[in-house]
C-alpha cells in the first residue's frame, strides 16, 4: 500500500470526513480518496479526482491511467515514490449505464471543485512542494481559476498565489482515450520533461 507516506495522517480521519463535506459527493462514493505520498516531497500532482479503481482502492492513481503515469515519469527519471499525488476533487463523481455494473466518469462541477479547495490548500500548505503540475484542466481551473486554457499554457511554468511555480500537462485519462494515444503520450511526456528539468 502506498499510503504509509501520506502527508494526510490516520485512516481515522478519512472516515470522519464525511461529516465535514460541503458537497454531496460522498453520498454515493465508497470513501474518501485523499492525497498519497511523502509528507516533504518537491513535487505534488493534482489530478481531477478519483477514478473507479481509486474509489474502491481508497488512494490515488492506483488504476489504468495511474499506471500510465508512472511509465512517463520513470520515462523522464522521476520517482513516483517521491512524489505527492492528489485530486482537486476527493469523491468519485459517477453515473452508472442502463447495462453493466461499470461506473463511469461524470465531469465534477465548478461548485464540487469550490467545496473540495479548502483541502487541496491544506495538502498544499501541508506538503510545501517546490512544484505543483497540473494533471488536466479541471485541477488546473481549481487554483488557476476558469479562465485558464490548457492548450495555450501546457508545459509552461506559472506561479500560483501561494508563490509556487506550476504546470499544467494532460490528464493521463485523456491520453488513454485519444484517438492517437503515441502522440498524446509523448505530449506527455514532453511536459513531464519541463518538471523534470525543473529539478535539476
């Protein structure tokens, strides 16, 4: 389990926390799904929110496109294991299809990703990164506000209002579901890059 390096501390917290949601998000999600990794690491990756497998895992990253993340960063030598992962957004937002029993990915609205921002802040405070990278455009607008475009500002640093640098990349989901999934993983890559360099 990856979670013995959470900044976040005892379960016993994320079993508590549905008390203190501000949205209804929780109702429907297995559990609370906060962030994972070293409580001092450099850099912290914000996704959009958990997936199914992280829902039912209790930890980020743990499914198909978690996989394909670690591949890029092992691509650009950088360490998942000291990286801090978590999401804008801290339930699995769902709908479940007339057939089957998969659940599938619903868009979190503006006002999910408001009511979960006072605990992206406190992970960020928290964790004190030396940079943040943005994993789609949803955890993107949760700091950087609506306005920011994706395809103009990819792979270029910016500065949060906290005064750390960022950047922004796709979201490894949006990779697996391109029609030219090579190209959008060197995309990736490539941004990666700029965090990696960041490091040196």
């Amino acid at each position: 389990m990856r979670g013995h390096h959470s900044a976040q501390g005892p379960g016993s917290q994320t079993r508590r926390a549905s008390a203190r949601w501000a949205c209804d998000l929780y109702k429907d999600a297995t559990q609370t799904v906060f962030g994972d990794g070293p409580g001092t690491a450099r850099v912290m990756m914000i996704g959009e929110q958990p997936g199914d497998r992280e829902d039912v895992a209790g930890e980020p990253f743990v499914g198909p496109a978690g996989r394909l993340l670690d591949r890029a960063l092992a691509e650009v030598g950088i360490d998942r294991a000291e990286v801090y992962l978590t999401n804008a957004v801290k339930h699995f937002k769902f709908t479940l299809p007339e057939r089957g029993k998969r659940r599938i990915h619903k868009k979190p609205s503006q006002g999910e990703i408001t009511a979960c921002k006072p605990w992206l802040l406190a992970e960020l405070d928290r964790v004190k990164p030396k940079l943040v990278v943005f994993l789609g455009v949803t955890a993107a607008s949760a700091l950087l506000g609506k306005d920011f475009r994706l395809t103009e500002q990819r792979g270029r640093i910016v500065e949060l209002a906290q005064g750390i640098p960022a950047v922004a990349t796709v979201h490894p989901s949006a990779v697996l579901r391109a029609p030219d999934r090579e190209a959008a993983y060197q995309g990736l890559v490539a941004d990666l890059t700029v965090v990696a360099r960041h490091q040196e």
